[in-house]
C-alpha cells in the first residue's frame, strides 16, 4: 500500500479517543490533492471493513466496506428501510452487473461517458456476477429491489477508482448520502452531522463539491421504465442529452422551492425484510 507523500504529513488529523478497527483520520489536501495516495489509503480503510466519507462531485457520500459498516451507516443516518443501498462501482462494474438491452445502455454510456455527467442508474440484474455472490444476504436485501440494484456513475476519481479496485478484488462496497436522513446532500464535509462522521474511520477533505448550485444529491433514473426517481444534479443537462439523442422525454423539474429533495419515487419500495 502506498504511503502519503511526505507534503501531506502536518495535513492527517488523527482524533482522539477513537477506538474502532482503524484510527479515524482526515485528509486535509495542502498543495495538491495528491489523488493516487488518496485512493490507496481509502481503499486500505474499505477493503479492511471500515467506513468513509469520501467526496462524490454530487457531494460528500459515506461508504461502508463490509455488512458489519453498511448496517452501521444505516442505523446511524436513520435511514428508512423504503431505501436502498447504493453499489460504489465503475463504468465498467456497471456494463456487467446491469443487464440493458443496447439502446438503454448506449443511453446510460451516452450521459456519463460522452457528456461526463453523474448519474444513478438503477436497473436490472445480470445474474451470475462474482461480486454479487459476494455480498451477504442481508446487505442484498437492503440493496435491491424486484431484480434491480442501484449505482452511482461518473461520481469523480475517487468514486471511480474505488469503484474498479472494488470490482477487481471481488470487494463489495456500498454507499448513501453523507447525512442525516432527511437533511440534505452535504457539499462540505464541515457540513456534515457529528453523528455521521463519527461513525467514519477515515474522512477525505475536497471542500465544496463541484455540483453543490443544484442543492440536491444526484438524479436517479429508472432504466427499466425510463422514470425519474430523483431530479438531482445536472438534470435539466441529462434530460436535454436524453431528448435529443434517444426521443426520451423526462418530466419538468418543478423546482425546488416545491421539491427540495427532488425525490419523486421515493416511497414507491417496499421496506426490505
């Protein structure tokens, strides 16, 4: 595992009184945000079971790297059992793990590839994946639903790269929002609640993320009905590359001084056993 550049030495924090698997830490960046370090040691952190808050470009997301993490971050945020856990994956994770008909994919690679937008996808399952037989059942349950699995795309090059060392190592990681259920996508890690960041063993400091004028998480689409279960960051650009380019049309955003999460499915599943 790679060591931090010795310009980051006076920028690890560590805090007292941690006593969980690792001492809690938080990259601060000085000069630069020396991205490869950076990686190595969050996936250090994931791949041992921990727990991280991490910077998305739709804002900051908790990561949980084992069922033990997972369930710790959902109890924690207070989260409904209606949501899902999302999977931290890349582009590549995703071709195989979701089954698409080619059009719905080329859409999918279309947004995130050729326009460099976020986007979650959620759609159905290709079985037989050896990441997915990984995953315990209990975590399944609270990240699926009738066949489908979510996923974040094109989140930034941290997201990305744990999202692939994931997939190599047959590692899962699963991810939500760095808040408190309810309050928010946070866009500074001082932003987010005590509650949640003690829970971390590490915390990545990139100051306000690059999305943060939307004031919502990322959109979320539905490929198997083409539906919207979140307008979030960058939808009015998604739903302009969806017309143009495929005929898909995407319901107005009705702002939001009347929708401030954006959420527009959101009690659509069933809580999960």
């Amino acid at each position: 595992m790679a060591e931090l550049p010795s310009s980051y030495a006076s920028d690890v924090i560590n805090s007292t009184g941690k006593t969980s698997m690792a001492a809690q830490f938080t990259l601060l960046p000085s000069s630069r945000l020396h991205i490869d370090s950076t990686i190595h040691r969050v996936w250090e952190v994931l791949s041992a079971g921990g727990t991280a808050i991490c910077p998305n470009t739709v804002g900051y997301g908790i990561w949980g790297g084992s069922p033990e993490a997972v369930d710790k971050v959902f109890r924690t945020k207070q989260r409904g059992r209606h949501k899902r856990h999302a999977l931290i994956t890349d582009d590549i994770g995703q071709r195989e793990i979701h089954d698409l008909e080619p059009r719905k994919q080329d859409m999918v690679d279309c947004v995130t590839v050729d326009h460099d937008l976020p986007m979650g996808v959620v759609a159905p399952i290709r079985p037989g994946h050896p990441l997915l037989d990984r995953i315990d059942p209990d975590t399944f349950k609270a990240s699926t639903a009738h066949g489908t699995i979510g996923m974040l795309l094109n989140g930034g090059p941290l997201h990305t790269a744990i999202g692939r060392l994931s997939r190599e190592a047959l590692h899962p990681v699963f991810g939500s929002s760095a808040n408190m259920t309810g309050t928010g996508t946070k866009f500074r890690l001082e932003d987010v609640q005590p509650e949640i960041r003690a829970i971390a063993d590490i915390e990545v400091d990139w100051g306000l993320r690059r999305y943060h004028v939307y004031g919502r998480s990322s959109t979320i689409i539905n490929f198997i009905d083409m539906s919207v279960i979140r307008i979030g960051s960058c939808y009015e650009l998604i739903a302009d590359v969806l017309k143009r380019q495929f005929d898909v049309d995407l319901p107005a955003d009705p702002g939001r001084d009347r929708n401030p999460s954006g959420h527009l499915q959101e009690f659509s599943l069933p809580p999960f056993a």
